[in-house]
C-alpha cells in the first residue's frame, strides 16, 4: 500500500469519526480509536447496493453449479502416484 493510500484511508476514517488525530508539531501525528458511539453513520450508495446484490447471486450461482458436480469428476491424484 502507498503512503498516500494510507493517507486517504485516515482522513476518510477521521471524516466518520471513527478515529481521532492529534497533530504534534515537529513530530509524527497519533491517531486514537473513538467510541463506537462517536462514529457517523456510513451513507449507502443505492448503485453500491445493487452492485452487491448482483455479486451475491452470483456467487450463489457459483456454490450451486460447485454442488452439482461431486469429488469422483476430478481426478484422485493419491492413486496416479502424483504427489502434491
């Protein structure tokens, strides 16, 4: 990760109040958890949501196919002598 990725990251999480900044003058600045309690309420994003749905179904789709087909289709590599 960048340091400027980890730069967004903080101030995104101080915007929501999920952590605090103390600037220290000619040194490193500290951040400090908050109490949950202190913590703003994350706007969701309607695009957001329906992406995640679709990405769910999906995935469902995924575990129903891997669900049809049993073990015995792959081959058992123990008994060709073909160690892993």
């Amino acid at each position: 990760m960048s340091v400027r990725k980890a730069q967004y990251g903080l101030k995104e999480l101080e915007s929501l109040g999920m952590i605090k900044k103390t600037i220290r003058k000619g040194k490193t600045d500290v951040y400090e958890l908050t109490n949950r309690e202190e913590w703003k309420e994350i706007e969701r994003d309607s695009e957001l949501e329906a992406e995640r749905e679709k990405v769910k179904a999906s995935l469902s789709k995924l575990e129903e196919k891997d669900a049809e087909f049993p073990d015995f289709c792959f081959p058992d590599y123990n008994s060709l002598g073909v160690q892993k």
